[in-house]
C-alpha cells in the first residue's frame, strides 16, 4: 500500500519559517539591540546640529547608519552563521518551496528596517524636538525600506561570494566601517576637492541618505534625488543579481 506524502501549503510553510526566525532573532535580541542604539547615539549627540543643518540632517544619517548594520552586520553574518551550521541544506531537502527559506528572512529584516526607522523618529522626538507631518513619516518608512534593500542585497551578494563565515564576519565589518567612513566625512564637509565630494553622493551611502532627507523634507526633492532613487534600486539590482547567482546553500 503506497503512503500519501502531504505537501504543507505554502501560508502554513511561511508561517513556520517566519515563527521560527522571529524566534531567533528574540534570542538574539541582545543584537538587535546593539544594531537599534548606533542610530539613536547619533540622534543624541549630533542634537546641536539640529539647528545648523536642520531635522531631516540628523534622521536621514541615523537611519541609513542603521540600515547599513542591519544588512551588513545582522543578515550577513546570520545568513554565513545558518549556512556554516547545515541549517539551509536541511531545509533545501525538505519538501518547502527554496524561495520561501530566503523570504522569510527578508521579511524578518525588513521588520526590522521599519522597526529601526520607528526607533529614530522617536529618539528624535524626544531627544531633538523633531516633528514632522504623518505624510512625510509615511514617505520616509518607504524610502528606509528601499534604502534598506541596497544593503541587504550586498550583505547576499558578500555572503555568496565568500563561503567561510569568519571571512565573512570580517569583510562586512570593513566594508560598513568604510561606508561609516566616507559617509561620516563627507557629510562633515571637511572635503574640498569637488571631484571627490560629487563621487561620494552617488555611492550607496550618498544616495540613500539623499531620498531619505528628500523624504523628511521633501522641499529637497530634486532631480538629483530622482536619480539617486534611480541609481538606489540600480545598486539593488546588481547586489542581488549577484548575490543570488554566487549564493551556495552550503560550504561543503
């Protein structure tokens, strides 16, 4: 007599696979915690500089250093860490779709994306005084998602080159330490060569903050805005394309 093998749908697979990665990252919360305070450090003490280069300044830098250490720091190093421990190649061999394994974490990263934007527009609140319309908040939420898709298709795309999750761990530190970096000074306006200054606004750094302080103030909107939301979702792309076709579900 032949045994009926039941296919779980696929709400009842993703419901599983999200409850289960939510778990993780509640075990892991002392992270997350350590990702969501670097922005709100930088809400804090950059509060003298609210008057100088105004609310959107401040928000737009602390939500796009969170962003670069949700993609580079959390999903790297935890998609390297899953892959090492044989995690994806139990799951390949289950009877789940493959795409349900990488969506659900996706959409636990981008809860964590809107989270981390929430966490922002409180602290600058209630630390600068900051307020803004619902509209412009709105705007905002989707500009941080978009911005926060660059660096999560990055983190793939490091994670699908480079199979050892120590060389992982390292190489995304270096290269978020470089985008604090050049982030950091370039917005200072401690450059002066004009050449150098245009080059770092269209990195993914410069782009991204621009449709976010675009998005807080949206008087800001400009052509060079549009095509950086342009050249944002050119990075995506790429990063993705590239992660996807590098990406091994397991180091052996």
């Amino acid at each position: 007599m032949e045994m009926e093998i039941s296919i779980p749908k696929t709400s009842a697979v993703m419901a599983a696979l999200l409850r289960a990665d939510f778990t993780t990252i509640w075990r892991n919360r002392r992270s997350v915690i350590m990702v969501l305070l670097v922005p709100v450090i930088i809400v804090f003490s950059w509060r003298g500089l609210v008057p100088i280069t105004g609310g959107a300044f401040v928000l737009s830098n602390a939500i796009t250093l969170g962003l670069i250490a949700i993609g580079l720091m959390g999903y790297t190093n935890s998609i390297a860490r899953d892959r090492d421990k044989g995690v994806f190649q139990r799951l390949r061999v289950s009877p789940l779709p493959l795409w349900t394994i990488m969506a659900s974490r996706l959409i636990v990263q981008l809860t964590l994306i809107l989270m981390l934007t929430l966490v922002v527009f409180i602290s600058g609140y209630n630390f600068d005084q900051i307020s803004m319309p619902l509209s412009k908040y709105a705007l905002t939420f989707l500009s941080a998602i978009i911005g926060g898709a660059v660096y999560l298709s990055l983190g793939q795309a490091i994670v699908g080159r480079i199979q050892n999750p120590e060389t992982v761990n390292s190489t995304s530190r270096l290269i978020y330490l470089a985008f604090i970096i050049v982030g950091t000074i370039g917005e200072s306006g401690l450059i002066k060569n004009e050449s150098l200054k245009e080059g770092i606004k269209w990195t993914p750094y410069g782009t991204v903050n621009d449709i976010l302080q675009a998005s807080l103030d949206t008087s800001k909107w400009s052509n060079h805005t549009s095509v950086a939301l342009l050249l944002t979702i050119g990075y995506t792309a790429v990063f993705a394309t590239l992660g996807i076709k590098w990406f091994k579900w397991s180091t052996r």
